[in-house]
C-alpha cells in the first residue's frame, strides 16, 4: 500500500519529460490570401520534421508546398487553417498558389 503514492508520480514525472519532445517539432506559419499573396512567416533552414500551419484565407487561392519528398497542399476553394507535418530534407522546397503559381510562390533551401 505504501508503494502506490510513490509509482504513481515517479509516472507522471516520466510522462512530464517524455512530452517536450513531441511539442519541440518546430512550427511554421504560411499563409495565403486573402489578396494575391502567399507567405511563410519563418522559413525553415534544417532537415527534420515540422509542422507547418497554414491560414488559407481565400477561396480562390490556395498553399502548396513541394520539394524532396513533400508534396502537401490546402483546396482552392476550401479556407480555414490546416496543419501539416512534414520531413524536410536537404535541398530547395516551393510553395505556391496553384491557380496563380507565376505571382503567387516563394521558397527556402535546407542544407
Ligand atoms: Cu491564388
């Protein structure tokens, strides 16, 4: 009986350090709309994975994002926020808006 109250917290404190690890994946904002614009708030330098957040703020444009073995995007005609979790590799990742993909890009390299 006098176990109990010692396991239990020794559990928690596990649980506690075992939880910064998935919370650290490092997020990144982009968002698109509602002009013709599209944006990454921060662009991500170093191979690993992130989670990117987007804000699709325009029914007529849309994120897309591609590189080295990503390849995520929100719908034209849907708005709202989606989130993605991707491995960035080495080499230069694009996002753009689709329908308008000659004005609407930008990208980052990972080295
Ligand atoms: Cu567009």
């Amino acid at each position: 009986m006098n176990r109990l109250p010692i396991l239990v917290p020794a559990a928690l404190v596990a649980l506690a350090f075992a939880l910064p690890a998935s919370a650290a994946t490092p997020t990144y904002n982009g968002t698109v709309g509602p002009g013709f614009t599209i944006t990454l708030a921060k662009k991500p330098t170093k191979a690993g994975k992130v989670k990117l957040v987007v804000a699709d703020k325009s029914s007529i444009h849309n994120f897309h994002l591609t590189g080295p073995g990503v390849n995520v995007k929100t719908s034209v005609s849907a708005t709202g926020t989606k989130s993605f979790t991707v491995t960035l590799k080495k080499g230069t990742y694009r996002f753009v808006c689709d329908p308008h993909a000659s004005v609407m890009k930008g990208s980052f390299t990972v080295k």
